[in-house]
C-alpha cells in the first residue's frame, strides 16, 4: 500500500471519528433539549438505511442490474437475527456480543438468500431480472406472513440492542469493506462487466461466478441493515418489507448516484431525513420524494454524486492547488 494511499485512509478515519464525536457530544449535552432522543433515533434509522442503500448500488450501481427485491433479502436477515437473538438471550453472552452475533447470523443468511435467488435469476437480465426480483420478495414477505417462529402477522419483544454508537460503527465498517471490495480486483471485474457483458465474457471471465457473487455479498450487507433494524424497532410486520420499500432504497441509489458508495451514504441520510422533516405535511411525503426523484433526473440523470467518490485526501490536493495558484499569481 503506497504512502498516498495510507495518508487518505488516516485522513478519513479522522473524518469519521470526528463526526461521530460531535454527534455523540450533542446528544450527551442534549443540546437538542427534549428532541435529543428523537433526533438520536432518527440518526440511527439513518446509519442502517445507509448500510441497505450501499448494498443494493453494488446490485445496481457497480454491477448494472436492475433488482426490486432489496426488501427481501432485508427481511430475511432481521428475522433470522430477531430468532437467533431471542434463542441466545439468558445464555451468558453480553449484550455487544449477542448483538454481534445476531448481526452475523442475519447477514448470513440474507447472503445464502442471495446466492439461492441469484444462481437461476442472474441468468436473466433487465426487466426480467427486476421481476423476478420482485416476485421473490413478495414470496419471502407471504411466507414471513404465514410461519410460527415468525409470529406471523407480528414478530414482537424482540431485544433492543441497536443504538446509535453500535449502529454508527458498523455502518462505517460495513460501508469501509463495500469500498474496499469495489476497489479490488473482483470490484474491477463487476464493472467491466458492467461496461460489456459480452466483451467481459469473451476475455475468459466467468460472469455468472461474479455476478452471483456481488449479488451475494449485497444480500449478506442488506441483511446486516435489517438485523440493525429488528434490534431498533423490537417489533416487526412482514407489510413493512412491501415492493414500496424496495422501491424507495432504489430511489435512493438513484439520488446519491450510481456508482457512488459516497451517493449512498447522502442519499440514504438525507431521505431519512426527510419524512420527519415534512411530518406537520405527512400529506405531501410521497409528493415531495417524487419532486427530488424527478428534479434529479433532469438535472442529475448520474445521480448527485455520479460515479465520484468524497475524500478528504482528494478536496485538501484541492485547496492545496489553489493556494498554490495564488501564490504563483
């Protein structure tokens, strides 16, 4: 890892840490008064909605499919995290532990998910892989509706392990390995694919291997945001797991920018942000989402961020350029 490398990634580490400790710092202060704990919360919702978002723009945004089961793979891993947590529970483990292992299990199995949807879905492409998608989660959310262990229409008394510490870090870590595996070799793989399906295939690469592979790992890290999720809500309905809610993390890939891990990120926090912001004209909620999604298509067909990343390293080389320019002028 070159010198360079080594200095952006201390740099954004510095960055995240900051923000964490000013955040952390006003809600300990409660500088928001009586609002503190609601706005916490709101910032929590925001940490796992992010982690989703990042997940479903590796599907979308790195390898060019289109899915509308996102939902899916979500619900199954905060249900199989909300099971494998209440077994646990009186079994000696810390509360950080059972939560950890809570996380893993529903990673894992949104990821063996992902893997048994995309060995025959990712066969398709385009509209029929959007459909088959959908019809998946819809299968998933029926099922969730209709299993004992679910507790059918309602799964409730689940532990409330997340909180805005827990949820902030493993977002950071999950979003980190997201970036990392964009930026390696099976990263540059999925994107050439991306660029000629035919082309890439001809070079001797197994697509499907690759592509079931990313589809995979975009279940696993969705599956992870649910866990967050089932450990915030401590209740659950399979209605809530709807095409809408597939639909609404794909407006949010769309926003922050294909392509874009840092378009995730401000996607995701700022459509958490606002349905609360609009809540006096909940009327107007979907309205208002329809008015962004469409302001940025005209104006914005990439997205916010497009394929560009934010870093640090990159906006300092900037501001370093110009006082250089000023100084030789």
């Amino acid at each position: 890892m070159g010198k360079k490398i080594r200095i952006s990634y201390l740099l954004n580490a510095v960055g995240v840490t900051l923000i964490f400790a000013v955040l952390s710092g006003l809600f300990s202060a409660g500088v928001f008064g009586t609002s503190t704990t609601y706005i916490q919360g709101i910032c929590t919702t925001a940490c796992y909605t992010i982690i989703m978002v990042a997940s479903l723009n590796l599907v979308v945004g790195f390898m060019g499919e289109f899915s509308l089961g996102h939902a899916g793979f979500v619900s199954v891993g905060a249900y199989a995290s909300a099971i494998v947590s209440g077994l646990l529970t009186g079994k000696g483990l810390p509360d950080l532990g059972l939560f950890l292992v809570a996380l893993l299990a529903g990673g894992l199995a949104a990821g063996v998910m992902g893997v048994l949807v995309g060995i025959p879905a990712l066969r398709l492409r385009g509209d029929y892989l959007a459909i088959v998608t959908m019809a998946f989660a819809e299968i998933i959310r029926v099922c969730f509706c209709n299993f004992a262990i679910t507790g059918g229409k309602t799964m409730s008394g689940i532990l409330k392990l997340s909180t805005f510490p827990r949820a902030f870090w493993v977002m950071v870590v999950c979003v980190s390995i997201m970036f990392l595996f964009v930026r390696s070799k099976f990263g540059r793989t999925i994107r050439a694919i991306r660029e000629d399906y035919i082309a890439a295939s001809a070079s001797g690469i197994n697509v499907t291997f690759y592509k079931v592979m990313t589809f995979a790992i975009s279940a696993f890290f969705a599956g992870i945001g649910g866990s967050i999720y089932a450990h915030y809500m401590t209740a659950m309905i399979p209605t809530n797991f709807n095409f809408a809610y597939s639909a609404e993390l794909l407006s949010e890939v769309i926003i922050g920018g294909t392509g874009s891990l840092t378009g995730s990120v401000i996607g995701a926090a700022f459509l958490s942000v606002l349905p609360e912001a609009m809540r006096d004209f909940a009327t107007y909620r979907m309205l208002a989402y329809s008015v962004v999604l469409v302001l940025v298509m005209l104006f914005r067909p990439g997205g916010i961020f497009g394929h560009w990343e934010f870093s640090l390293t990159h906006l300092l080389d900037k501001i370093t350029r110009r006082e250089s320019v000023k100084e030789g002028a």
